[in-house]
C-alpha cells in the first residue's frame, strides 16, 4: 500500500516538476518578449533621432567640419552715444560663406592631404660591370 502511494506522489511530484517547468518557459517567454519590445522601440527611437540629426543638423559635404562663426556683440557701455558713431564690425562675406556653409550650400575646406615624396621612385641603382671590375689601383687606363 505504501509503496503504491508512493509510486503515486513519486508520479505527482515529477508531474509537478513538469508543470513548473511550464509554466516558467511561459514566464520566460513573456520576459524575452517584453525585452524584444524594448530593442525594438528603442531602434526605432534612434532611428528617427539619426533621422532627425542627419537632416536637422549641417552634413560633411567637404575635409573639413563646420565651425559657426563667432558673433561680435557690444555691450551696452561700448555702444556710442548714436548710430553713426558706430563703427561696423565683423564682415559681411564670412558671414555669408558661413550661411551658405551651414545650409549644406557649399562644402567646408579642409587640410590638404600630403603627398608621398617620390624618394622611393627615384632611387639610383648602381650595378658593377665587367669592364669597371677590371681596374684596379695602379692598372694603366688607355
């Protein structure tokens, strides 16, 4: 009798076993899926920020990266009693090309790449041949 009713909470305890084992593949499901959602949005947020960057913001159209120009301001105690007593400051041009620069209109200059020096080309060769191995010190050239 014993024996069978532990046959039986033997078979029930390794049911159990099986079942708990189910159950928590269905918890981990649930976790794996629920970090998918997360990669996924996630994704998508840095694609539509790479997006808006890419768009928004200046592009490496030349060498060199873009550098805003700085903006000469005046204090109040450094303005003049009137307009015409201003004199005019910065330049019209740079402010322009940095516009244009800025706006992906033209390409910003950069370092100029160095090129290779052509000493490895245009290295001399020397080579020995039979006539100059000949002469020697004290031989008599003709």
């Amino acid at each position: 009798m014993e024996r069978k009713r532990k046959e039986i909470e033997s078979i029930t305890g390794f049911q159990k076993e099986q079942m708990h084992l189910i159950y928590s593949t269905r918890k981990l499901n649930r976790e794996i899926s629920k970090e998918i959602q997360k990669r996924e949005e996630l994704a998508k947020k840095r694609k539509v920020h790479k997006l808006i960057k890419r768009f928004a913001g200046t592009q490496r159209l030349g060498r060199g990266k873009f550098e805003p120009c700085e903006k000469s301001i005046l204090l109040t105690e450094e303005l003049p009693g009137s307009l015409r007593e201003l004199k005019p400051q910065g330049n019209v041009l740079t402010e322009r090309l940095k516009s244009l620069q800025k706006r992906n209109m033209l390409p910003i200059p950069g370092e100029k790449r160095q090129r290779r020096k052509l000493k490895n080309r245009l290295r001399i060769k020397e080579r020995e041949d039979r006539k100059h191995r000949e002469v020697k010190l004290g031989t008599r050239l003709i």
